[in-house]
C-alpha cells in the first residue's frame, strides 16, 4: 500500500479489466494512488470494502475542502440536492415504482421494434450502436419524462459534451446549455403539465423549480449516457460467448439473468478510478488509514470481478448468481434508476435476439475501441451482421 500508483490504468482490450487494475487488486484492497489531475488518493478494490463503503456515512460526494476530485459534474448536476440525499431520494423513488413503469413498457417494446425493422432494411455491416444503442434510450427518457422527442438531438449532444473528459470547457458548455433546456422545459411543464415525470415533480409539494431543474437535468443525464453504454458492451460480450448468445436465445426466461450478468462483466471503462468521495471523519480499512478529507475512490469495476465474490469474474455465465453485484451501486447509495434501465436492457436484448438470432461481428473485437473522452465510457462502434455467412 505505500506504492503510489498513477490513474488511469491503461485498457488493453475493450471487454476487461485494466491489467494493472487486476494486479493490484491481486496484491490487495486498498491502495495509494494518484488521480489523472495528480490528486492522491486511496483505491479500493475489493468487492466486500466497495460494499461497505458505498453506504457508509464516513464518506461524502462533497469534499469541505473544495476540491474536485472527479465529484464536480455530479454536484454540479444535483445542485442544491447534492448534500441532501435521502431529499433526492424521496422525490426520485416515486417515479420507478412497478406501478409508474409497467405502463412504459409497451412504449419501450414498441420503440425497440421499430429500431429494429429499420436495421432488418438495412444491408450489413451496420453499427448498433447509432441504430439502437443510442437512439432507443433517448426516446424512451423523452417519452418517460415528458421531453418533446422532436428534441432528442439536442440535449444527447448536451449530454455527450458535459460528460466529456478532455475539453473542460466544452464540457461546461455542454452543462450549461443542458440546464438551460431543461429551466425552459420545465417552465412549460408548468403552464401545460401532463402524466409525465416533470409534471409530477413539479405537482410535489414543497419542491421549487431549481431543484426540478436540477432533476430532470440529472436523469436525462444519468439515463442516457449509461444506457447506451451498456446496450452496446452487453450485446458484445454475448456475441463473443456463442454458448451464452445461444443459451438465452433457446431460453428467454434467461434474459433478465443475462441482463445482470451483464452488467457485472460490462464495466470495463477507459476512466478507471472509480467513484469519489471524501472521508467525513479519519477510519480505518484493511489496514489503511483513512484520514479526514481523504479522496476514497470505490471501484465498481474490480468489486464486480473480485474472484472473492464471484468466482472465475472474467467468465460470462448467465446463470451465475449475481445478487452481490454493485452495478447499480448499493444501499442507500443504490441507484433509483435501475429499474428502469434494466427494463430498457431487457426488452432490447429478448427482441434482438429474437430478430436476429444469427447476429454476429462484423470485425474482430481487436478491432474495437472503448470512448476515451467521456466518463461513461463504452463503444466508439460496434459493426455487425447477420444473414449467411
């Protein structure tokens, strides 16, 4: 734990884990880093701490000493509900309630078929990730959350911008014009509501305009980007396992199974820190001394492949218990959009598979490359095709 190591860890292949991520991860759970900006850190990299951690009260989003420490476009997103979480809570939970989703779900399969009997005219090779991977979620947020879907383009440029990673001012552009659409969206809502999430946060009581703003800013953000990202890995990994492509194909009672194995197998990202907090009060972990002020960094990507928690991590098994995985995060720190995301991932992947049962890639996955300049990460494309070979 004295050697200091410098993020980010170099990706060598687009479905794993960093390799100097897994060697230290192999030498222990907490270790002494350095951030891309040269912030000392400790990283944590073991499945048990990471859980331990998320929803540990020692721990903050915001650092009283002011610093970044990568936390600056999450707060900038949640503004005034950035230090109030179980605030953000209560006015978020309501909205991914069965009772408030189950009616999207016809939206979504509707959506889901219609991309896919445009990509059916399409002649292969053709990229997944423009023709479903980015297009379906955007359209289910606007229908969901009341965004007229004429401006989808918009606010999906806004979103890719502020999550970016190399152009700091541009990305400031990006949250600038992000919040000004939704400040117009949301004074609309106002004169005209209707059964929209906007329109119900803003029929809550004691809820102001900032902190809808601030809502509905965050969930086009955080409800976008991840989807995509996840769509286009997922559908990767089980075209490079053809035993699970065709295991989930004979059984469709396997996909939500499929959809969460998924998610713990589909982290890898170029940005491999993790997520910051700040140390509220000095404690101890695995013999590291945290001290007060401290940036903690919690790597979801090597819990998820803790062989401590999931044997044989790297392995795709879709029948692999995976109540364990911190995908979505855990506790009270879990995040409220997972039903809805693995609604989206579920049915675009049963009717993929469905449609194209002999979808394959249309390169070799050497070929493919992970989004360097956003957080998010994810597929800069993934060629496909399908038909006779």
């Amino acid at each position: 734990m004295n050697t200091v190591a410098q993020l980010p860890f170099t990706q060598t292949h687009v479905l794993d884990v960093a390799p100097a991520l897994r060697l230290l991860q192999s030498r222990g759970k907490v270790h002494r880093v350095r951030t891309p900006e040269g912030v000392p850190a400790w990283l944590v990299t073991g499945h048990a701490e990471v859980q331990q951690l998320l929803d540990d009260d020692r721990l903050s989003r915001s650092d009283p000493g002011g610093r970044d420490g990568g936390t600056a476009l999450l707060n900038k997103l949640l503004g005034p509900l950035a230090d109030d979480h179980p605030r953000l809570r209560s006015l978020l939970e309501p909205q991914f309630t069965p009772e408030r989703l189950e009616p999207l779900r016809a939206v979504v399969e509707k959506l889901t078929e219609q991309h896919l009997d445009e990509l059916a005219t399409r002649t292969p090779p053709v990229d997944l990730r423009p023709t479903l991977a980015m297009s379906l979620p955007i359209l289910v947020l606007c229908e969901w959350l009341g965004v007229p879907a004429e401006d989808k383009g918009r606010f999906s440029v806004w979103t890719q911008d502020a999550a970016g990673v190399q152009d700091p001012e541009r990305s400031q552009r990006g949250l600038a014009e992000l919040f000004g659409y939704c400040r117009q969206l949301v004074a609309a809502k106002r004169q005209d509501p209707g059964d929209d999430v906007i329109s119900r946060l803003i029929a809550t009581a004691g809820i102001g305009d900032t902190e809808v703003v601030a809502l509905t800013a965050l969930l086009l953000f955080g409800g976008y980007e991840t989807t995509v990202a996840r769509i286009g890995t997922g559908v990767l990994l089980l075209l490079t396992n053809p035993d699970q492509w065709a295991a989930v194909r004979a059984d469709p009672a396997l996909v939500p199974a499929t959809v969460d194995e998924l998610l713990r197998r589909s982290m890898p990202n170029p940005h491999n820190g993790g997520m910051p907090r700040f140390a509220v009060t000095g404690f101890e972990i695995d013999g590291a001394a945290i001290r007060a002020g401290d940036l903690v960094l919690l790597n979801i990507i090597a819990a998820n492949h803790d062989e401590t928690a999931f044997p044989d991590p790297d392995r795709l098994d879709i029948t692999r218990p995976t109540a364990g995985s911190l995908a979505f995060g855990y506790g009270r720190h879990s995040c409220v959009g997972a039903p809805l995301a693995r609604m989206v991932l579920r049915v675009a992947l049963s009717r993929l598979i469905t449609r194209f049962p002999d979808l394959r890639l249309a390169v070799g996955v050497d070929e493919l490359k992970l989004r360097h300049e956003t957080l998010v990460g994810g597929l800069v494309e993934l060629p496909v095709t399908w038909g006779p070979r």
